[in-house]
C-alpha cells in the first residue's frame, strides 16, 4: 500500500511494499529506498527505543524526524553506524535511537525519503492489551461445549470426546512421519477428555503442550494480578487437565486425535481433512470414523510412573493455581499436584513424552520440567501452611544442580526448556523459606541464557537474540522477554533491559519483514495463518474478524522450504489468493518468513508461542515480573 504526499511517495509498512527514491547523495541528504522497521504495537516511555532504517544503498549520517499524529516535528536525530547488511538487496541496516521520545502519543519516522508505520509512546500498562489478546486467542482454541464464540464465531465441537475410547499407541511408517502402520487397538475407555484447547491451527489436544501453556497463564495471573480473561483462560485449561488425570487409577492421558491416517488409507487423520471442528461430531464420510470419535492415548499404564517431563510441567499447572486460588480449591489442586510429581519415572527415561508422534514435538531435557514442579510446589505449599514445604524445595534445588550440569547453555526460554521459570521461581521459594540454599548458581544460570541471547543480538542488525534459521524463533525472542523481566526480579540487575525491549520491538515489527508476528497487533501483521476456523471464518486482508492475539512461529530456515510449499487441501480458503510470496525479498541471514496458509513453517500459531507471548507481555506491563 502506498499513499503519495506531495512529490515524495511515503511507505508504510506493509507486506511486500517499498518506498521510491535515489542513492544518497551527500551524507545525510537525499533519497534512499528501503524502510524504516518499528515496533508497530509501541515503546514505554521511559524504555530505551530503536527504529531500523533499511537501505538498498548507503545512507551514512541519514537525518531523521519524528513527526506526531498532526504532523509536528518533536525529535530529530542522525543515523547510527551502519549495523551491517541484510541481503544483496538491502545491504544496510542503521539503527535510529529514539529513547528520547517520552510524551505519549502517536509518531512516524521519517529518514532518506521513507516513513515508518505509525507507532505509540505510553506507560508500559500499554502491553496489556496485547496480552490479553493473546488470553483471547486461547478462547478462540477451545473445544468442547464451554467455547467462547468470539469474532471467528465459534460453536460446541467435539462433544463425543465425553466418552472417547483408549487405544494403545500407535507404530508410525517413519521417524519423521505421523502415518500409522496397521490398525489401531482398543484397550479401554470410554473416557471422559471433553473441552480444552486445540494445540495449534488443528483440533489435536496435548497434555504436554496444555500444561506448559497453563503454567504460564497460571504464572500471569500470579505476576500480574487478575485479569479476567486470563483467569477463565486458565480455569478452563486446569479443567481439562483434572479430566486428563485419572487420580483413581492413577493413568494420565498423553492426546486426544490422531495427526493423520494410516498407509492403507482406510481412515483420515486430523490433518487430511480441512474443516470447520463442529462438523466432526457427526462426520459420517467414509474412513472418518476417528475424526467423529477420536482417540485417546495414555502416557503409561494405570498406576506406573510417568514421563518426568509430563510430570513436572502438568503438577507445576495445578501447583500456580494453588497459589492463587482461594484456600480450600488451593489444597485440593495441591494435593493432585503432589500425587502427579510422585509419579515421575526419574531413572532409565528413555526417550520423553510429547505426542504421539514424539517428532510432534521432540524434547529431550527434563531436569527443567522437574526443578518447575517441585518449585511450584514448595511455593504452594509455603503459602497454604503445608509442611511438604522444605521436602520439595529440596528436591527442586536438587534438579536445579542437575539441569545447570546436564542441560543449561542448550536452550532458553520456550516450549522445551522452562529453566528460566523454574530458576526464578526456585529462588523466590528459597527466600519465602528462608532456607539455607545458595541462589547464586540460579541467578548466575539466567544471567548465562540472557548473555547468550545478547551476544546474538549484538551480532544482528535488526538485535534479533533468537535464531532465524531455527524453529521456534518468535517463542525465543518472547522467551528472552521473560528471562531478562524474571532476571531483573530475583537480582535487581537491570542491565538487560534494553535488550528485553529489542527482542520485543523485533516480534512486533522491527524485524527485516516489517511483520508483527502476533495477528492483529500493529498495522501490518500475518494474514494468512495456518489455522483452519481462522481461513474459513475469517478475513485474509487483516480487517476483522481475524484469530486477534495469535502468536506465529516467524521466520524459519531456508532449508526447510527447499521442498516448496504443501498443496491446498479441499476446501482451504487460498491465501494469499494469487500465491504470491510478498516478503521473498527479505529473505537473509538464512531466514525465510512466507506469509501464507500453506507455511506451517511459519504461519501457524499454536499454544506454546501464545502463552510465552501472552506471560512477557504481562510481565512487561506490570514493570518487572515476579
């Protein structure tokens, strides 16, 4: 989109689009196409703020304005040394400081003849709105009676999962593959494992994924107060997570669906069929017989120790409520939490609980997940008056030591490593207990995901501290956003606030794609989730109604689009409808982000980047965390 004012052609930030203009000149002086990246959603005023010129030539000392809502001057200020390149096509990359922009309000950029996308400066409550979009996307996933219609205009789905059958698992064709070899077989059921959330943009539903995400709605409420939407969010994922634990048998159930069909082709998985998930009740087409009564697996026999993973993530869900909830729901949430942390199979693991296939989600760390439970433990404990206190700080500070031996400096904050969490937690029982255990190590340890994510940041233009060329990339640039909040918490240090702000400004907009990664958030964000009610109910051009406060995975490595793109399936809304790829231009530093329904690799949010999203922001919002 371009809008023409006066004899120069102003850019805003949208997919695809780039300003007019000429090779500087002099320094400082002329034109040069390209485009200034912000942090669409906003700055707190009193955080530090970079914008991003992008060039398709030099602009050494390029002059810069900031104009507000009616157009006034308020600032101005010259370029930064150049940051490096990009791409061939925009070799580079300026930062423009703008920290001493206070007053709230509205504001453009404007430098080497390009405008940016408009922006906000206000308190830092301001993230509070897309937090809580983020709590309505959760909305949007559930399933079961209890949904929340919302503007995609949800309705009951998946109603006979009230009394779903168990089967064993199944063996898959492949390791990388989730097709059944042979048939499925019942060994029980029926259960009862109605309502939750789908786990991304299907209507699969995963006890490791909903634990994770639980835990940090859990967390936000904690951290940053009540909120409504966030509280109902979390009620609903406990609720279903009570109906996953068989506290009588003592079974937890891993999933409920299957991804896709068996080789044969006599039955259809979720996957291979695009479709609205209230039809699937009553889907009588031949071979959907598992689409219409899906089912159910178990994370081990009845009464025999569980993942530790599995264990230390859902007892750590049930373990924050009971931080929060009045006393009597507190101790009861307490006791389940209890019982599923004893059940942890803690020696010979083998190879972790996740899904089914376990390359749905391959985690292979587990220490962390332990260190969480017992810490959310201890903490629920302490304030309910429950003697088991000390017991479990114990044996959290004991899996601490294991996770900085065996697992720190591996990953950070995300789906598959809660350290940072769990360290900051572990730390705030220590001090409530005033035990005498060293919290040094701990500090020490989040200090080290934060340097290491810093270290990247210093290294890229855009101070990105996640990986492009690697899954997961938005979730880890949320996740730098906790640490650094939760860091600051737990030492007083405030040394990484700068760097939290980057990792923001880069989700939401201050990127070389000049996207914001979460829908609905800023002027230009993704349109085309992979996400079948958002593609038949909602809107490609990003007016509403839209998936509001989905969290996309973001720019992924090239290698995995070699392949190309996957087909359409029958009845997928084609979006983009003429294919296009908007942002192939932007493509560098071995990231690719395509904006399109077909990019699972890029385009489908799930719980997991949600959550992260939804908890940085909270503890943005409230100032600090914890």
């Amino acid at each position: 989109m371009r809008l023409a004012a006066a004899a120069l052609i102003v850019t805003l930030c949208t997919a695809g689009t780039a300003s007019a203009g000429t090779r500087a000149t002099a320094p400082g002086t002329g034109k040069v196409a390209g485009f200034i990246r912000v942090d669409q959603v906003g700055y707190a005023s009193g955080e530090a703020k970079r914008a991003y010129l992008m060039t398709t030539g030099a602009a050494p000392g390029a002059r810069f304005t900031v104009v507000d809502a009616r157009g006034r001057h308020v600032l101005d200020g010259t370029a930064g040394t150049r940051r490096g390149p990009w791409n061939s096509a925009y070799p580079d990359v300026y930062a423009l400081d703008l920290t001493r922009l206070r007053r709230p309000g509205t504001y453009r950029v404007r430098a080497a003849g390009n405008v940016s996308p408009p922006f906000r400066v206000g308190a830092a409550r301001m993230f509070r709105q897309p937090a809580d979009d983020a709590a309505g996307f959760f909305g949007t996933q559930r399933d079961g009676a209890d949904v929340v219609p919302g503007e995609l205009g949800r309705r009951p789905s998946h109603l006979n999962d009230r009394t779903a059958k168990v089967y064993a698992r199944p063996v898959f064709t492949g390791p990388d593959t989730d097709e059944i070899a042979g048939r499925l077989r019942r060994i029980g059921g029926p259960v009862d494992v109605e309502g939750g959330w789908f786990d991304a943009g299907d209507f699969l539903k995963f006890t490791h994924t909903a634990a994770f995400a639980d835990t940090l709605l859990w967390a936000a409420r904690r951290d940053g107060g009540p909120d409504r939407r966030i509280d109902g969010e979390a009620r609903h994922g406990l609720g279903w997570l009570e109906k996953m634990w068989d506290g009588r048998t003592r079974t937890l159930y891993l999933q409920v669906g299957i991804g896709s069909g068996d080789e044969q082709g006599t039955f259809a998985g979720d996957h291979d069929v695009w479709r609205l998930p209230e039809r699937d009740d009553s889907d009588r087409a031949k071979g959907h017989r598992y689409l219409r009564d899906r089912p159910v697996f178990r994370a081990a026999a009845p009464g025999r120790p569980i993942s530790p993973n599995l264990a230390g993530r859902v007892s750590a869900a049930f373990a924050l409520a009971a931080q929060v909830e009045d006393p009597r729901r507190a101790r009861r949430d307490l006791a389940t939490a209890a019982r599923i942390y004893s059940m942890a199979r803690t020696t010979h693991v083998g190879e972790l609980d996740t899904g089914l296939p376990h390359a749905f989600y391959p985690e292979d760390a587990w220490h962390d997940d332990m260190e969480l439970g017992g810490a959310e433990l201890a903490l629920a404990a302490q304030r309910l008056g429950d003697p088991r206190a000390a017991a479990w700080l114990a044996q959290a500070s004991a899996w601490a030591g294991r996770y900085v031996a065996h697992d720190s400096g591996k990953d950070t904050f995300n789906l598959y490593d809660v350290g940072a969490l769990a360290h900051a937690d572990l730390v705030r029982a220590i001090r409530n207990g005033h035990a005498r255990l060293s919290t040094a190590g701990l500090v020490a340890d989040l200090r080290a995901q934060l340097d290491a994510g810093a270290e990247r940041a210093g290294a890229d233009p855009f101070r990105a501290g996640a990986v492009y060329s690697g899954f997961d990339s938005v979730p880890h640039s949320f996740g730098l956003v906790a640490t650094a909040r939760l860091y600051r918490a737990v030492s007083g240090d405030r040394r990484y606030d700068a760097f939290a702000t980057a990792q923001r400004d880069w989700v939401f907009g201050a990127n070389a794609w000049g996207t914001s990664f979460m829908v609905g958030e800023g002027t230009n964000f993704e349109r085309c989730p992979q996400h079948v009610v958002a593609n038949l109910r909602g809107r490609t051009d990003g007016r509403h109604p839209i998936a509001t406060g989905a969290t996309v995975n973001g720019p992924n490595g090239t290698s995995v689009f070699e392949d190309g793109l996957d087909d359409h399936l029958d009845g997928m809304k084609h979006c983009p409808p003429d294919g296009s790829d908007a942002y192939a231009k932007f493509t560098g530093h071995g990231g690719r982000y395509v904006d399109d329904v077909r990019s699972w690799q890029t385009s489908e949010p799930a719980d997991d980047f949600t959550a992260l999203a939804l908890y940085a922001l909270t503890l943005t919002a409230a100032g600090g965390g914890g």
